[in-house]
C-alpha cells in the first residue's frame, strides 16, 4: 500500500458501479449497483489476468482488474480492509499461477453444499484451485456411470475411516461445485488416485484384483497395501472409462491421477501402469498431475509434478524439472493441514513433524529443493487429508489459520513477505471468524485481537 493521501472511505451507504461483464463480480461486495457509484469497478486489459490496482480517496474507490478475475481479487482485499478503507494505492498481482488447497473426500466425505461454503472461505485468501481427493482405500466419492458399484458399494455406509465418512458426489452435484467454484475464479482440479489406494475399488469390482478375489472394506489409516494390476487389460478399460467420465465432467485443464505411495506395486509394474495411463488425460484434453512418485516414470512433457514429502531433496522430482516439467510444491512439513499444529493438537497427525502457523508460513517454495527453481514451479498446495476429521467445524480447525499462510506464500513474492508482518494482520481474523462461526485454532504464536 502506498498511502496518497490521509483520507480514508466510508463504505457504509456506497453503491458500486460496474460495466455489464463485472455485474456478477460487483455482487460479490453485497452493495447496491448504481450507474453513479462511489465504488467504480474497471477492466484493464493491460494488466495481468489475475492482477488489480486499488485507488482509495475519500470519496471514492476505483478498482481496476486485468479480467473479471483480477477484479474478483481486488473486491477480497476491499472486503478485507473492512468498512473504512484507508487512502492510498495498491497494486497487487500474484507470484504463482496456481495458488490450491486440497480436500480429501475419500477418508471422510463432505458434501457439495459443505464443499461450497469452503470454497467462499478459500477464495477470500486468493485461492484459485480446489483439489479433490475423491478416491481412496475407505472410499470412492464420486458417481461413475456404467460403474455403479463404485459408488453404491464404497460411496455407501460405513465407508471412510472409523466408517464415519459416507457419501458421495453424484454427476449433477459435482457439476453444481464445478460451477460454483468457476463462478468464484476457482478452478477443480478432481484426484483419481491409482494404481494404488484402489481397496474401495476392488471391494466393489473383485475382477481388478490379481486374482479376482473378493477383499474386503478397509475404515483403518493403513497406506500402501492396494494396488491395480499393471497386466491385466481390466485394468484399463476401467482406469480410461473412469478418466473419461471425470474430463467430460470438469471442464478446467487439470486431472490428478495420484500415483503416490504404490508400496505393494513392483517397480516395473508402476512403470508399465503409468506407461500406459500417463497419456490417457493428454488424449482427453487434459493435463495430468501426479504426486511426485510420478517421476520415476517417463513423463509427457506438460505432466505436472507435486512434491509431497518432507525431505529437503528428491533426485527423480529435480531430474523431471531439469527436463521442463513443472511442478506444485506442497511438502507435509509446510504446507499439510492435516498435521498437527503442536502435541496439543485434538486433531491430525504428526508423520511430517508438527507444523505450526509460523512454519507454514516462513519458507520459500523455490528454496525448498534442489533444481526445482521459480520458472519450474508452476504453484503451491495446501492439502487437508481426513483421516482425522468428522465434521466441517474439524476442517476448518485445521485450515485456520495455517491455509491463510499458505495462500500468502503462493500469493505475494518472497520479498514482499514478512513473519511479524504476517501475524499482526492475521490477528484482525480472530474477532472475524468469531462472529462468523467459524472454528479456527487459536494458535499461541499469533496476539489474536
Ligand atoms: C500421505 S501425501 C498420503 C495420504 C495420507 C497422508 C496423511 C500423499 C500423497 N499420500 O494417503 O492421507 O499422508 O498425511
């Protein structure tokens, strides 16, 4: 912010104008729209995509976006500088094209309408990219047509982890978060994770087992035990109809196809599966992401890597970038919501270490490994695996505020960022997300106000 001026603006009683194109963005601000309005609403193409200017006098705002998105930002910084906006100017745009948070609806599902009121406290922190865990061991969570058992047998009761997670997403509700999400600049990215992780897969279709027997329904946290089977032409047939299903359904460019943690797929076999179902989403008009396992194989040169380890470095993840493929940076010991903030925590696991808000806040994802540089990273991630949770107000607990500091880090360049700089302001949220109702952890490292 660069203060002009000492004057500050009153929102109370303003209007908002808006062109034709922004009238849904300035709804956005719960004002009324005026042709005369005090808050004026402008499109600049000459601005990045996702950057906007902010100019505050004390009689009126100009906001100034480089697409409907950029507006879209800038109408979160308003809503964030609260009711009386200080003079001044900002100029804002982000570091990193892909800024995400993760949902696992596998161990624990969450329905749409509870997927789309994250979705509203994510984009306030600038967040363009919901990834969903949809499948895993305990559960499959989204409706697959020709394939019903999927999600009749693994989506039904007693699935998830304790078999407290049930449920799924049918075709029309996945559609209906897809467009919610588009409509708040958010972009689905939908996880199918393989060839391990697939127990409710072969609970529910025994033939994609090895050798076809029935196995049965796993509520534990165990990892590594399942797996497709690279040379059965089963396999494949159901791996492409699956991946079929969710690129007609989901119109951004993404589709995650896992790959992590294959501990009882052989070597050979994960390079032959992947041989064949890394080009499957290129052929459907997508890009595929992997957890970076991924690497080990021959990789099309848009594949996506995201780094998910704790350790400092990964041969095979610096190999793929030196090669060009780029890659989402989310190790467990900065970014996963799902540890625990501290050994107090009544929630999350501790695998990766305890991550409190300073950790998540105070790194630099093109510091954190060897060869994976600033040009190679296309974005950051924060996931929230569930094994843990039972219920949203359990989400939100582990989300704030460490999914603000993630955001920040994805957002603003390394120099523009600040620890001490970070905590004051972070502190403005605690009476805010109070009155909200919003379950946040009162984290002893930040002066709440
Ligand atoms: C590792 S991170 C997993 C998940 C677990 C998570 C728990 C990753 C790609 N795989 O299956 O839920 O740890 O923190």
């Amino acid at each position: 912010m660069r203060p002009v001026e000492a004057a500050a603006f009153g929102i109370a009683g303003a209007a908002v104008s808006a062109p034709p194109g922004l009238a849904e963005v300035a709804g956005h601000l719960g004002l009324p729209l005026a042709a005369d309005g005090a808050i004026r609403l402008v499109l600049d193409p000459a601005l990045a995509a996702e950057a906007y200017r902010l100019e505050i006098t004390a009689t009126a705002v100009t906001l100034t976006g480089g697409s409907a998105q950029g507006v879209f930002w800038g109408v979160q910084t308003l809503r964030q500088l609260g009711p009386v906006l200080p003079g001044g100017v900002i100029e804002d745009r982000p570091r990193y094209a892909y800024r995400s948070a993760m949902l696992d609806l596998a161990r624990h599902f969450f329905t749409a309408a509870e997927i789309k009121a994250h979705v509203d406290l994510l984009v306030q922190f600038k967040i363009n990219h919901l990834h969903l865990h949809l499948t895993d061991d305990q559960g499959w969570r989204l409706e697959i047509p020709g394939w019903p058992r999927l999600t009749e047998v693994s989506g039904g009761e007693g699935t998830g982890v304790d078999g407290a997670g049930p449920g799924f997403l049918t075709l029309s509700e996945y559609a209906d978060v897809v467009a919610y999400a588009a409509a708040r600049f958010v972009t689905v990215v939908p996880e199918i994770d393989m060839p391990g992780h697939v127990n409710a897969v072969q609970v529910a279709y025994p033939e994609l087992t090895a050798d076809g027997a029935p196995v049965s329904p796993r509520t534990d946290a165990e990892v590594g035990y399942s797996s497709l089977v690279a040379a059965k032409e089963e396999t494949y047939a159901f791996v492409e109809a699956v991946l079929k299903t969710v690129a007609d359904l989901t119109p951004g460019p993404y589709l995650h196809i896992g790959g992590d943690e294959c501990l009882s797929t052989p070597p050979e076999d994960y390079r032959a599966f992947l041989a064949r179902v890394l080009p499957i989403p290129g052929a459907l008009g997508k890009r595929v992401i992997g957890w970076h396992e991924i690497a080990a194989a021959d990789l099309p040169a848009d594949a996506i890597v995201q780094y998910w380890r704790p350790e400092a470095a990964d041969d095979a993840v610096s190999r793929a970038a030196a090669d060009g493929n780029q890659v989402i940076v989310s190790p467990a010991d900065r970014t996963y919501l799902d540890m625990k903030y501290d050994s107090g925590s009544p929630l999350g696991l501790d695998w990766a270490g305890h991550v409190s808000v300073r950790r998540s806040y105070d790194w630099d994802p093109a510091e954190r490994l060897p060869g994976v540089g600033e040009e190679t990273i296309l974005g950051v991630e924060a996931p929230l695996w569930s094994e843990t949770l039972r219920s949203v107000d359990d989400v939100r607990y582990l989300t704030f505020p460490r999914l603000p500091a993630v955001a920040e880090v994805a957002w603003t360049p390394q120099a523009g960022r600040d620890w001490e700089s970070f905590r004051a302001r972070l502190a403005a949220f605690g009476p805010v997300w109070t009155a909200a109702g919003i379950n946040y952890h009162r984290s002893p490292e930040i002066d709440w106000h």
